[in-house]
C-alpha cells in the first residue's frame, strides 16, 4: 500500500468495464434483496395469523419475517450503493465501500441467525430426548 | 472511457483493508454454511431415495443449488480476502469478487423464480385435477 494512495482514497474514477461489472452486480443484488423483502412481508404476514393458533409456530414465522426483512433492505441498499459507482462520479471508492459494509451485514444476520437457530433446535431436540 | 481494462493501479488503504477482510470473512462463513446444508441435503436426499423419489430429487436439488451459491460466495471470499493480503491487483481482485457475488445470487434469484412457476404451476395441475 503506498502513502499516495492512502491520501487519495477517493480519487480513483470506475472506467467503463468497471462499472459494467458493478452495475451487473447491482442487479441481481437488488433482485436478490426485492426477494428477500416479499419472502418477509409474505411471512409477517402468515405469522402474525399463525400466532392466534399455534404462539410459537407463528413467533418462528415472525422472527424469520424480520430476518428477511432486513436482509432484503441491507441487499437492497448494496445495490444502491453500487448503482452509484455506475451512475454518480467523484465518490466511486467512498460508495464500494458502502456495498462491501453491507454485503458484510447481510451475510453476518444470515450467518448468526443460522448457527443460533441450529442452536436452539438442538437445545429443542435434546430437551425432548431427555 | 475507453472501456479497456485499466493500466491504473489503486491499493486500498488500511481501514478499507479491514473492512474488506471483515467482508471476507463472513462472506466465506455463509459460504461454508451453505455447504454444509449442501452436504446435509446430498445425505438425506440419498438417505430418502428408497422411501420417497420425488422427496430425494428435490433433495438432491437443492444441495446441488447450496453447493453452487456456497462455492460461489467462498470464491468471492477468497478474492476479497486476495485484496487485502496482496498489493498491485487489489481492483481486479475487487471485480472478481462482485462478479462471484454476483453469480451467487444470479442462481439464487432464477432458481427462486424457476420454484415459484414450478410451484404455480403444480397448484393449478392439482387444482384442475381436483375439478
């Protein structure tokens, strides 16, 4: 890494093969986020009726409601971020960033929210084994 | 624009580097997550194949979909992480690594789309069927 471009972090212009590749990723990131979002409207939706039958059945659908919500937003705002390398000059770098921290989100909630789940579900198992 | 690949060199500095490798690393940890459900998925859908045919496809399916968006995001990973441990390709790394992410969720979107005409469709089958 050199002193000058430390200095400059910002200064580095996306050409055009650049931002083809991030205006293709922005696509499909956001298609990627849309899905997320209606698979989180449409479970929000579900568990808030499941949770007038079965209370813990519809609080699973409604925790992945959320879930998926805000995975679906932070995908969504990736896209953004990265649609404004393609469409935007002067802030290429300061924008990438913004899609690298919430690309890192979106997999840190999906990752946690994974390892806690199989950590209740085992905890679950176990509980009704012993 | 000349739409070349660029001769300019750009090294990302030492905060950019920290949150690259912070992006590295839970983009290989989803990665691997995805594999291991891959794994889990090719075990039961062989484990089912004797019981329920259809069951163990769409087993097999689907461990072959993890398995494709797994290695995909652990190729991003390794390009997010070859960012920040290497000097002098730090951008070519940087495209590589959108393009894998990108390729990750080209197959999840198609595949999600393709399931749901697949699902509405076998809903209208049944449907029709039942009159």
């Amino acid at each position: 890494m050199t002193d000058e471009a430390m200095s400059a972090p910002d200064e580095y212009e996306f050409e055009a093969f650049e931002d083809a590749v991030c205006g293709e990723t922005s696509k499909w990131t956001r298609l990627a986020g849309i899905i997320q979002f209606v698979v989180g409207v449409v479970l929000l939706f579900a568990g808030v009726f499941q949770v007038l039958s079965d209370f813990w059945k519809g609080a699973n659908s409604l925790v992945t409601a959320i879930v998926a919500l805000v995975v679906g937003t932070t995908l969504m705002s990736c896209a953004t971020a990265l649609k404004a390398i393609v469409t935007t000059e002067g802030n290429d770098i300061s924008n990438l960033m913004t899609a690298i921290d919430a690309i890192k989100k979106a997999f840190r909630i999906q990752v946690i929210v994974v390892v806690v789940s199989t950590a209740v579900g085992v905890v679950v198992y176990l509980a009704g084994v012993l | 624009m000349s739409g070349e690949p660029s001769a300019r060199v750009y090294e990302f500095g030492a905060a950019e580097n920290v949150r690259i490798g912070q992006a590295a690393s839970w983009t290989r940890a989803a990665g691997i997550v995805d594999i291991v459900f891959a794994v889990l998925g090719l075990v039961g859908g062989i484990l089912s194949m004797k019981s329920s045919g259809a069951q163990a496809i769409g087993m097999l399916v689907g461990a072959a979909i993890y398995l494709a968006v797994g290695m995909s995001l652990l190729s991003a990973a390794g390009s997010f992480s070859a960012v920040v441990e290497t000097e002098g390709n730090d951008m070519p790394n940087m495209l590589t690594a959108l393009s894998k992410l990108k390729t990750a969720f080209k197959i999840q979107v198609i595949l999600v789309l393709v399931a749901v005409v697949l699902g509405l469709l076998a809903f209208f089958l049944l449907f029709a069927r039942a009159r």
